[in-house]
C-alpha cells in the first residue's frame, strides 16, 4: 500500500520538474547570447557563469526526472517496489549534491551580477515575457512584485521545492512508524534536506552581502577584489575591529581571503596561510602570517569572539577544500584548524628571500617540514625547514653565467646555514666532500680538482672558516708532488714535509708558503734524522758538485730557507735553499758510500751548482739501519693531533648523547653524484642512503651494542660494526682510511714515512677503541646505568692491540706494508740472494752445512740414495715447520703472526722429539740453525718487511716474553742469512744464544 505523502511527493515532484523545464526555457536559455561571444573580460566570465548554471540546471532536472520514475513505478506496483526503491531514500546523497551544485552555480552568477548584465542586453525580451515569469512564481511568494526578477524565478521555485520535500518527508516518517525497515532511510533524508534548507539560506545571504559589498568599493580595490569566487562572511562595518600595526581603514573577510583596505592599496592574505594565535588579550587577538604579525581588537569581547570565530572557521574550512555543510563551523572535525598545513607562497619583504616562492609544509607562519624554494634567479633549495630557515638535509643549487652550470651543495643545514657533513659540486667540476659550519668548510674535509682540470690537485686535511687549516695533505698531480703538514689561512704554515714522483723528499718549516727559519731551533735536522760526524782525511775542494738533486722538481712555494733533501739514493742534503729548491748557501750532504761534503753552495746562470767546502772521503759506508732511521714528520706532526677533525665531530656526536637527529649530519649519505652539473631539476631530487636504512636508528645500534658486551660476543660485533660504512664505527673506519691513502698511496709511498704511517695505525685503533667506549657509555646511561671507572693504560693496550688492531689493520695493510717494503729493501734482496744460495744445497747438505747436530735430522724423511750426503731430495725435512712458517703471510695480524711462529716452533720441536724417540726441549744452540733450515726452505717473500711490520705492531705486553724470544730468533735467522759468508762459504761451526739478543 502507498502513503498519500508517496502521492504527494510524486506530484511536488511533477510540479517542479516542469517549471525546471519552463526556467531553462523561458529564463535561462535566454540569458545565454547568441553569438558573437562578449568581447569584454567580464561579459566572457559572465557567459561562462550562466553556462555552468544551465549545465547544473540540466543535471538537476534529470536527477529530479529520474525521482519522478521511481515514485510512479512505486505506486504502479506497490506490493513488488518498496520504500528503499525510491531514489529520494538510497541515493539522497546524489539528489543532494544536485541540489547543491546548482545553489553554488546560481549564487556565482549572483555575486556577480550576470542576471542584470544578461538582461539587460535583452530588456525588450524581458518586458514581454514579465507575464510569464509572474506564473512561474505563482503560489511561491506573496509578493508578486519581486516575480519579474530572473534571478528570483532561478532560485524561488527551488526553494520552495526543498522546503516541500523537508515536510513530506517528516509526514512520511511519521506514517510509516519507528520499526519500519526504510525508518533509517526516511530519517537520513529528512537530516539531509534540513541542513540543505539551512545550506542555501547561508548561501544566498553570503551571495547577497558580497553583491552588496561591490556597490561600497571603488577603483582599484572593487577590480581586484570582485570575483565570482569570493564570498563575504565579516565586514569590519558591521562588527567594528582595528588592526595593529597596518592602519586599515576597513577590514573584509572572504570565505578565502583576510583583505585589509588602505587607500587604493589593497592587502589580500590567503587564509591557507593565515594563523590565529589562540591566546587572547582582553578584546584583541592575533593573526600570524609569513611575513607580517597583526594584532585584532574590538570595541568589545563579543565583537572579537565574533571576528575570531569567524576567520577561526574559515581557516578551517579553506584547508578542507570545500565549504562546511549544511552550515559555518558545523561538522564533526575539530573546530581550530591545524598547525601544520602545505602551501604555496612568494615572499615580498626585502631579505633573503625576497621574491622566493616556498612551496611546502608550514607551522604557524613559517617554513617547517619539506619544502623547496625558489628564486627568480634560478636559485633552489629543496630540503628540510625549521622556523623558517633550511635545517636538515638540503639540496641547495647556485646557477652560474656558464650556460646550464650549476653550483650544487648536498649538505645538511642548521639554522639557514650549511652545517654538517655536505657534498659539494661546483661548476669548475671540483668537488669537496666534508663537514661545514655556518656556511663555511670547516673541520674535515677532502676538495678534488675535476679529472680535465689543467691543474689536477686534491687536498685531504682540515679547514676553519672556508680554509685551510691545520694538518693537510695537498696532492699536485701536475707537478707530481704531495704536501704532507700544517696550514694556516690557505697557504703552507708551520712544519711540512714534500714529496716527489721522483722518491726526493723534503722536511722544513713554511711560513705562507715559503720556508722560513723556525723560531729557537739552531739545527737544520730533525731529531730524527742522525747526523753524519766529521771524519779524518778531510781536503778542501773547489769543484763542481754531483747532480743528484740537479732536477729533483720540488715545489716553487718552498722558498728561501733551511731544510732537509732526501733523494731516492739515500743521499742526504741538509741546508738551505733557492726559490727552486736548488742548494744555495751553507749546507752538508751526506752520500750513500758516506762520503761527505760540507761548504757553501751557489749555482750560476749556465754553470750548474757549485760548491766550495770539504769533501771527507774517510768515512766508511753507512749501515743501513742508520739509513733507516732518516724518517720524516715524526717530530715534527704529533700523532694525537693529526687527524683531530675525523675524531671531532663523532666525540661531539657522542658527548650530545647520539641524537637521532643528528646522525646522517655526523655519519653523511651516501648519494649518487657526477661531476658533469646538469640541469636544476636533475639535481633537485637527491636518492641517498639514510644511515637508518641499513644499520637502523641510533636506538637500535645502541641496543645491540649493550646485547655484545660479552668478550665472546665483542669481537664478531666490533668486526660486523667496522665493515658497515654506515655505522658510526665503520663511518669513522672509513674515514681514517681515507686520510690514510691519500697521505702515503702514490706519492706518498716513500720509506721515510714508514715511521709517520705506523704510528697514525696504532693511534687510529685506540680512537676506534675511545669511540667504541662513548657509544657504550651513552647506551648504559640511556638505560639509567654507569659505565665502569675508566680504563688504566694497561687494560687499553690489551683490547686496542688484542681486539681492535686485529679488526681494523687489513684497511691499512696495503698501502703501510708498501712502506715496509721500501724501507727494508736492500737487506730484504741480500736475504733473497741468500734463499737462493741456501736452496742449492740438498737437505742433507743443507743441515751439515748449517752444522745441525746428525742426531737430529730426519733421515726417515729423506728417499736415500747410494750417496746419502749428496741426495737431490729437498723440502722434506721439517716439511710440517715449513709449511706452517709459510702461512705468516696469509694474515696481517700481528698476533696470528706470531702464533704461526709459535706453531713452527711447536712443530720442529715436535720433529726433533720424533727422531730422538722421547720428548725433547730444543736448546738455543739447536734451534736457530734449525730454523734457518726452515727459513731457507719456506722462502718467505720480503721476511724483512715482516719481522719489522710484527715488532711495530705487536703488543707491547708481550715484550720479554715467548713471542718476543721467538721473533728474536726469527729476525737472528733472518740476519744471519743476509750475511757474506753464507750466501758464498759456509756458517761458523757453532753458535751462540747470545746472538739472540
């Protein structure tokens, strides 16, 4: 059965969809011109109003069509369609936001004034239809006067429509009763349609206020602001307010804009980017916008909780993107917008960022979040803001006059100012890599020339204030020299050594790049550098001087003052110095044979270097190990304060506590970079790898840091931490093997920095091992623990050289045992010449040779032949203590090192024990020839320069004891086979213990 209010709905909606049909056609269509469109700007806009009004028109009348069909198929059929079937009830959104699209369409041509402008081209049109618009009015209003409107006969007929619907829908859910299956549906509708009725009153009254508004504007304030969009919701002459410190004469608010009117100057401010401060004071609040602060008062409290309220709400209801329905402020969100908003904004103020467009995150008026601003220069930053200045990572791009060149800095930020580890690419293709403060390099940093300069250098070292500063190393490619020393302001400051492509190197003091006399220092020769004493036989001479620093190529800046000259013989030079580095003045050179001359050298144009002074040919040749001992830098560059700007900012890391948010700036990113600058938008998006990503926050490193304190656990973890660059102890490993390469690889593989090299290795494991105890020590205090008292000297070297020496010299072996090879060159080849010697002999002439007790050799070993000491079988006595010796080069841990010592020892002993039958301690006159045997035959390459690489790097706690003896032994088998006699003769019938020492 049907309700009659199901009857009445279908004839309210018979009724208006015909007049819908009658407005299109008698007052719409109309008002749409037939060509020629309107020339003019506003009769274009308005054109385009009126056809967005007969398309919303058109789509309600279909909707309301399609209501229709569905009331007439309910009451023909009423017992099969039920209530749900009718389209007002399951899809009243739909008929809804019909309704609403046509109210938004009408009051934009209302706001505008288009029924006017259209009418009046067709006056005598609308004179002769006056009779027909009355009809379509017709029982709607009681004033039949206001019926010859267009506008009212668009808007009247729809309102009464609604207002229809609100009551037969009411009547309808009172008829069919609380329990029926379509009540929810009936009273969803009536919910609807009331806040629709609520919606378009609030619509009109907005359309006619600011229709209203533009007949009070004039000028330039009227042209700027009238736009269909706008939509008054306050005006500063209905509810008074004064605004501080910009005297405006009249204040207006739009449903999306704040205008405060001076004059003819107009200030419109985007309520997406306007705040209101939530604390008040007395009648007067505040707004907050990019650029300006202002304060609102009113005559009264009610006043200002009225203006409040109202921008308060706008605010909110701009950032929803759409108008609240059904009224202002209504709504189940929360009624104070949100703090955080995106935006976009041109900056206008003079400053740094004027004429600037931001486009991003914003909190309370200022840049906050990710953001990318953009100059009119072709300036951009595109990174993380704080309070309005770049703080985080940022992506900074400086344009230069080169076409589609481009300075690009991949920094970290603090404050406006780069901050932090940064990656710097400039135009010229240089590019530098380090940490900055306030805008400027400073701390560590490396700065690269590009592959195709036509000067190729690179500096690894230290900056303060955008220079160089402190202890650096400058590497000239052109020339094919390194710089290793101190800077001050840019330039060469303080001690330095250089070194050539042609193995030449040079110690003295600089002063802006020039040597110089250092201040209370008599000498000419480091402490480490033996000077050769005068010896008899000296002559005075007058003659031309050997060439071997004739054409060294040192570097120009070094100019005018004392130094030392090592040449790649082993020469020595020790004096002062031409612009050039030619010897000019008093000076003394040793040579290699350990003749001396000592005098006054001078050179002239076309005659070469001379000299006058004694030549002492009376010296024997020096012994090599003096040689060795020319080693440069020691003194002269403390091994605690070379490397203090890698250790600096991770003890500062640490000291802070390790905050999260300064992780990447201290550990850096790892980002794909090129030396080619490319376009801006190339560069604007930055694909790096967050130190999170792989090792995980600084919480979770800390945790699993406290979860391997045990020292079973301790070594797996230190060892897994080193090989990951993005932990901090890996980051820091890294970065000390940085320092290390570009300080003695290449060039700097020179002999007399042997010394320098080892020391900065064993300085580097007790920082790692320093750095290692802060995480540990901000773990624990994190879980409100205290680490223990400090370590004592002692328990540091054991875990330094026990744990982390171990961990981290294969990052360092390369390029330092290269320094060892040097430096023991001349004695390793007599060593080799001696292996070869001593491989001529058969075993068993080998061990009679070295007068190795016969009770002791392995005969059971040997295939015998009728000739028994003249056999041709070798490497089968001792062959286990050989092959164990052999294994010292496959690792470079000194202590593995001594242990495979240790084994070889085990295993000639446990030999000789086998021969003998019975168990049998070696005396120290049986041993060593016995491990000359086994020396001989493991032919271990450069077994110089790894008994001098062990007793560096060993730990000092096993000084004296078995390790010590054993390596001792090692180093007397290793003397005695460079020895004259044994590489031609035979070895002394018996030996000593006392050898050993």
């Amino acid at each position: 059965m049907c309700n009659p209010e199901e009857a009445a709905l279908l004839r309210l909606e018979e009724v208006f969809s015909a007049t819908l049909a009658r407005v299109n056609s008698y007052v719409l269509q109309p008002l749409l011109p037939a060509a020629p469109e309107p020339s003019d700007p506003w009769g274009r806009e308005c054109l385009r109003l009126l056809q967005q009004l007969h398309k919303s028109s058109q789509q309600l009348w279909e909707v309301t069509e399609e209501s229709l069909h569905s009331l007439q198929e309910r009451l023909r059929h009423p017992d099969s369609t039920g209530l749900e079937s009718l389209l007002l009830l399951r899809d009243a959104d739909r008929v809804l936001q019909a309704h609403i699209e046509y109210i938004e369409s009408y009051t934009s041509c209302m706001v505008v004034q288009a029924f006017q402008k259209a009418a009046k081209r067709r006056s005598e049109y609308w004179r002769g239809q006056r009779k027909a618009l009355r009809q379509l009015l017709s029982g709607v209003s009681s004033e039949g006067s206001v019926g010859a409107s267009p506008g009212q006969a668009l808007h009247q007929p729809l309102t009464h429509h609604v207002q229809q619907y609100v009551l037969l829908l009411l009547s309808l859910g009172d008829t069919i009763g609380e329990h029926h299956p379509t009540q929810e549906l009936v009273v969803n509708a009536v919910t609807l349609f009331g806040n629709l009725q609520s919606f378009m009153k609030q619509a009109l009254d907005q359309a006619a206020a600011t229709q209203a508004l533009w007949h009070t504007l004039r000028g330039r304030p009227r042209d700027v602001l009238c736009t269909p969009a706008h939509r008054l919701l306050q005006d500063s002459q209905d509810v008074p307010v004064t605004v501080a410190p910009l005297r405006a004469e009249r204040v207006l608010l739009f449903d999306d804009a704040l205008v405060l009117l001076q004059g003819h100057n107009v200030h419109t401010f985007d309520l997406k980017l306007v705040w209101v401060d939530p604390e008040q004071d007395g009648c007067t609040f505040h707004l907050l916008t990019p650029e300006e602060q202002f304060s609102f008062c009113a005559k009264d409290s009610q006043g200002q909780a009225v203006w409040q309220w109202k921008v308060t709400q706008a605010v909110r209801q701009v950032l929803r993107g759409k108008k609240d329905f059904p009224v202002l402020g209504a709504g189940l969100e929360p009624s104070q917008p949100p703090a955080c908003r995106c935006a976009e904004y041109t900056f206008r103020a003079e400053g740094r960022l004027c004429q600037a467009t931001y486009e991003g995150e914003w909190c309370r008026a200022r840049p906050h979040g990710k953001g990318t601003l953009k100059w009119p220069d072709g300036r951009n930053h595109v990174g993380n803001f704080c309070q309005g200045l770049e703080h985080g990572f940022g992506i900074r791009l400086l344009p230069q006059a080169s076409e589609d060149r481009f300075d690009c800095y991949k920094c970290h930020w603090r404050e406006g100012s780069m901050c932090g580890y940064g990656i710097c690419e400039y135009s010229t293709d240089e590019v530098y890599k380090g940490y900055f403060q306030e805008g400027l390099r400073h701390g560590f940093g490396v700065l690269e020339s590009g592959p195709q300069a036509p000067q190729p250098f690179r500096y690894t070292g230290h900056w303060e204030r955008g220079q160089r500063s402190g202890y650096g190393i400058e590497e000239d490619s052109d020339r094919g020299e390194r710089y290793i020393g101190m800077w001050q302001a840019g330039q060469r400051h303080g001690p330095g050594v250089v070194v050539t492509q042609a193995g030449v190197c040079y110690q003295g003091t600089f002063q802006a790049d020039k040597t110089v006399q250092p201040m209370g220092q008599g000498s000419l020769v480091s402490s480490a550098i033996p000077r050769a004493s005068d010896k008899q036989g000296s002559r005075n001479v007058s003659e031309k001087a050997p060439h071997f620093l004739s054409s060294q190529g040192l570097p120009e800046e070094a100019t005018g003052g004392p130094g030392i000259l090592l040449s790649e013989d082993d020469s020595l030079y020790e004096g002062t110095f031409t612009r050039d580095l030619t010897l000019m003045g008093k000076g003394k050179v040793t040579f290699p044979n350990g003749f001396t001359l000592e005098g006054s050298f001078g050179s002239g144009a076309g005659r070469g270097l001379h000299t006058q002074g004694v030549l002492d040919t009376a010296a024997l040749p020096p012994d090599p190990s003096s040689t060795c001992k020319r080693q440069l830098g020691v003194g002269a560059f403390p091994v605690e304060s070379r490397w203090q700007g890698v250790y600096r900012p991770f003890r500062d890391f640490v000291c802070a506590g390790c905050p999260r948010d300064l992780q990447e700036a201290l550990l850096g990113f790892d980002v794909q970079s090129s030396r080619e600058l490319r376009r801006s938008q190339d560069y604007l998006c930055c694909e790096r790898t967050h130190p999170e990503d792989s090792v995980g926050s600084m919480e979770d490193i800390l945790e699993e840091l406290l979860q391997h304190r045990e020292p079973k656990a301790l070594q797996p973890y230190l060892r897994k931490a080193l090989s990951n660059s993005l932990h901090p102890l890996g980051k820091l490993l890294r970065t000390l093997m940085l320092t290390f390469q570009a300080t003695y690889a290449g060039v700097g593989a020179n002999k007399h920095l042997q010394e320098l090299a080892q020391e900065e290795v064993k300085q580097h494991a007790r920082e790692l091992w320093a750095a290692y105890r802060g995480l540990l020590r901000v773990a624990l205090q994190r879980k409100g623990q205290a680490l223990e008292e400090d370590e004592d000297t002692e328990t540091r070297d054991l875990q330094v050289h026990g744990l982390v020496l171990p961990l981290m010299l294969p990052s360092f072996y390369s390029e330092l045992f290269t320094l060892y090879l040097l430096l023991h060159e001349r004695e390793d080849s007599f060593y080799s010449q001696g292996i070869a010697n001593l491989s001529l002999f058969p075993d068993t002439q080998l061990l009679e040779f070295l007068d190795v007790q016969k009770h002791l050799w392995p005969l059971k070993d040997l295939t015998l032949t009728s000739n028994q000491r003249y056999s041709l079988v070798r490497d089968k006595c001792f062959l286990s203590a050989t092959e164990c010796l052999q294994k010292i080069m496959t690792t470079v841990d000194p202590r593995e090192k001594l242990e495979v010592l240790e084994r070889t020892y085990g295993e000639i002993e446990g030999t000789v024990s086998r021969v003998l039958g019975r168990e049998y301690k070696l005396p120290m006159d049986d041993l060593l020839p016995l491990l000359i045997y086994v020396v001989s035959r493991a032919r271990i390459q450069h077994l110089g320069a790894e008994i001098h690489l062990i007793r560096d790097m060993m730990d000092p706690n096993h000084t004296g004891g078995l390790y010590d003896f054993l390596l001792t032994a090692l180093e007397s088998c290793y003397e005695h086979i460079q020895k004259e006699d044994m590489r031609l003769h035979r070895l002394p019938g018996h030996w000593h213990s006392r050898e050993l020492w």
